[in-house]
C-alpha cells in the first residue's frame, strides 16, 4: 500500500469514534414512517417525479389488487421487444435509431435515420492530444473513474460549457454520447499498457460505422469482428439505453440537473453512481460468481451439484457470504425482466458462434434452479426471475471484451437515457429536488474546552 492511500492507527481510532455515533437504530425508520432506500416492502418507489421516456410494467390491477405480470419495458410507448425485433429483422443496427427515438421522442423516418447517424460519426472525435494529455495519464484500475476524469476534463475545452438552453445542452449531449465508446476504450487501453504492461492500441474510429462495430473495431488489436458480433453488442446497447427516471443514475442526473448545473457534472455524477456493484457493476458480480461456480461445479449438467451450490450460496457459504444469488432478482420486475428473455434470444446463436454452448446451457440450468430455489426458501413479495445482469457479463466475455469494461459499457448505452432525462428536467421542472430528512439528534448544551472528558 502507498503513503497516499496508507491506513493509519488515527484513522482507524477516528473512525471507530464515527461508527459508534453513527448508528441510528432500526426502529426510528418505522416511527416516523421512512422508507429506506425509497421504496416500500413490495420494492414499490416513492413517486417522485414523471417522465415520458420510458415505462416498466411489473403489476397489473386485477380487481382492485395489485398482481404481479411478465415484465415489460417501452421506450417512447413502444415495446423494447418489438423495437429490437423490427430492427433485426431488417438487419439493421438499432443503438443510433433507438437513440433518435428516446431523445426526440418519435420513431425516425429513413432520411432523418440517415442524417442523424452522419451527425454522430462526425462527433465521434476527441479535442487536440485529449488522448495523451487525459487519457494516458495516471490511468486508473477502474474505467468508472477514468470515464468521470475524461468528461470532467472535457468541460475545460468547451466555450460554452455552462449554458444550459436546451438547443446546447443537446449538442453536449450529441458529443458525449458519440464519444463516450472512445474514452472507455481508450481508458482501458491505458490502462493495460501502463498498468498490466501489455501492447498499447489506440485505432480511430470510422464515421460510417455503428456504434457497436466501432466499440469492436476499437477494442480489438486487429480490428477485425463478425457480423453477429456487433448485432449483439448493439442489442445489448439498445437494452441498456434507459430504464424508467427512478433507477439509481438517472435519478442522479435529475436531482443533479434540478440545481442549474452543467452537462459534465450532470454526466459525471450519473457515473458515479452507475459505478457502484448494487447498480451498473452488478453484471461483474455475476461473472465473478460463476467463475467460482464453475470451479465448485465439476459436472455442469449435474443439476443436483448446481442445486447443492446454489443452496451454500444462500445459506452465505459460498462466494462472497451475502446469501445472495447475483443476476436473479430485480427492484421492480417479478416475474420476468424483458431485457433478460431477449438477452437469452440472441447469446444462444453467439454461444454456438463462439463455442460456448455448454456454459450457455450451465447459464439457463442456473436461473432455473435458482428461481426455484429463492422462491421456495424465503418469502418473495412480487417474485423472482433472472435480471439482464445475469447475461450481460457472460455475453461481454464471448464477445472477448475485459471485465473492467462491463460497466462502462452500460454507461456507453446509458447516457442516451441520461441525456433525454436531463433535457426532461430542465424543460419541465423549475425547482431544485430537496427532500427532507427528520433529525433525531436531541439537542446539547456547549460544553468549554476545559470542561470535556476523554471518552474511553
């Protein structure tokens, strides 16, 4: 460990003393009727705002009750499943036509398809030396980080970095998501050279190509992918492109945007939070657990050796001990994720393409049983079933990409949400989001300095 980063026998001391005042005792949170991470016992929000950029459907009311349904998610009112099917099946990259769709609204027409995609290639560039002078330098082990560096950085070399009418807000948010590929990649190129001491590539990328050829053109040294590859990494885009205002980055981005500041900070912080393993780092759990799971599980087609493990996953004997099975289970969906069953659709076609096809199947055995086993072991409100981060991870390792490059892949999706949500928030909210926290701190009496006690 570093001087810099060094734990000190004060620090240690001092934060003892943090943890013993800390603590506010569980009750307090039933009497004053407070709802911890902002949802209720079903996982049920708090409604604190509306959007129209997209919808999830977990519940139908039937009867006057509320009953959990095959989950469903829309984007501008259509139905993510049909948008991804119309696309594919007129062999099409999806990411920049779902982009027009979420920031504008409506569906494009072919020659506005056409003009926007030319829009965004030729925002796919990066300021003068931005590559040497930001990138290279001090690269981080965590590309979250480098991503933040990068467009916070990037603040300095935009004139009018501050304005926030909607016409600029929108062309930031046009440059960002054109280049967010290359600072995430590149990032990672930085960092395998300087910190793992690996060749060092940095390619341009191509106008004329999607988004997600470019991700793979950029990432691989010889800048060679098939067709199915780069149609799967632009389905897994499209499926990460938003997720309703209240996940956890995007409602950063709107208490954010609600105090006047700019994109940059805006962007920055949403990735702060996408960084964290309870949101955008969730997929790396995943992997990480089945890569001890295929270790334990010698027969992968032995469903009671899976069932075995699964079981000391729960009981926290397994893995990281937190009981928790990564990739089942979600804070809104209950029966089904949309995201993940067409997920599933498309990795079955890559995993016989790339030569995956037991693990594919070890996948599918996995969700089963678990599903089976969470709902017959502990008392699930609204169900349970396999999120899109159970596949996201697996299908980023066919697709050769490195793990420290499964987050931001989300954030490369995710800032078309963002910046649709931001414009949302400045066109139609004047008031900066505050809300209350009840104090339980009894009041005390100024004691002098010659009056304390050292407490023991």
């Amino acid at each position: 460990m570093n001087e810099y980063s060094a734990m000190t026998p004060e620090i240690q001391k001092l934060a003892a003393i943090c943890m013993e005042h800390g603590n506010i005792p569980a009750g307090l949170y039933d009497t004053y009727h407070v709802l911890r991470g902002l949802r209720d016992v079903n996982g049920k929000g708090v409604l604190a705002g509306l959007t129209d950029i997209s919808t999830i459907t977990a519940s139908r009311i039937v009867d006057g009750k509320s009953v959990p349904c095959e989950g469903e998610l829309r984007y501008r009112g259509y139905d993510i499943k049909d948008l991804v099917a119309g696309f594919a099946r007129e062999e099409r990259f999806g990411f920049e036509e779902i982009a027009f769709l979420i920031l504008f609204g409506r569906l494009p027409v072919e020659e506005e398809l056409e003009s926007f995609k030319k829009l965004l290639g030729s925002y796919r560039t990066l300021p003068t030396n931005f590559v040497r002078d930001v990138i290279m330098k001090a690269p981080s082990k965590d590309m979250m980080n480098t991503l933040q560096r990068s467009i916070l950085t990037l603040y300095s070399y935009d004139d009018m970095a501050d304005n926030i009418q909607i016409d600029n807000v929108l062309r930031q948010s046009l440059q960002l998501i054109s280049t967010m590929p290359m600072l995430a990649v590149y990032g990672y190129q930085a960092y395998n050279h300087y910190v793992e001491g690996k060749s060092l590539y940095v390619h341009s990328p191509k106008p004329e190509l999607s988004t997600a050829e470019n991700i793979l053109r950029l990432l691989r040294p010889n800048k060679k992918y098939t067709n199915l590859e780069a149609r799967i990494l632009d389905i897994a885009l499209v499926l990460h492109m938003d997720h309703g205002g209240g996940n956890n980055s995007t409602f950063t981005d709107h208490v954010v945007t609600s105090s006047g500041t700019d994109t940059y900070s805006a962007i920055a912080a949403s990735l702060a939070s996408l960084k964290g393993p309870k949101h955008g780092g969730a997929n790396l759990k995943v992997v990480r657990m089945f890569d001890e799971m295929k270790e334990e599980v010698k027969d992968w087609k032995d469903e009671d050796e899976i069932r075995n493990y699964l079981i000391r996953l729960l009981n926290k004997e397994a893995f990281d001990h937190s009981g928790l099975i990564y990739g089942m289970g979600h804070a809104v969906y209950s029966i089904s994720d949309p995201r993940a069953q067409i997920f599933k659709g498309y990795l079955g076609k890559l995993a016989i393409e790339e030569g995956y096809e037991d693990e594919f199947h070890f996948y599918e055995t996995v969700e089963r049983l678990a599903t089976e086993l969470i709902s017959s072991r502990r008392k699930i409100y609204k169900g349970v079933s396999a999120n899109i981060d159970f596949y996201s991870g697996f299908m980023y390792r066919m697709l050769g990409l490195p793990d420290q490059l499964f987050t931001p892949m989300f954030a490369v999706a995710r800032v078309v949400g963002w910046s649709a949500h931001r414009i949302e928030e400045l066109m139609n909210c004047d008031k900066i989001i505050r809300p209350a926290y009840q104090s339980i701190a009894s009041e005390k009496t100024y004691v002098p300095m010659s009056e304390r006690k050292a407490e023991d």
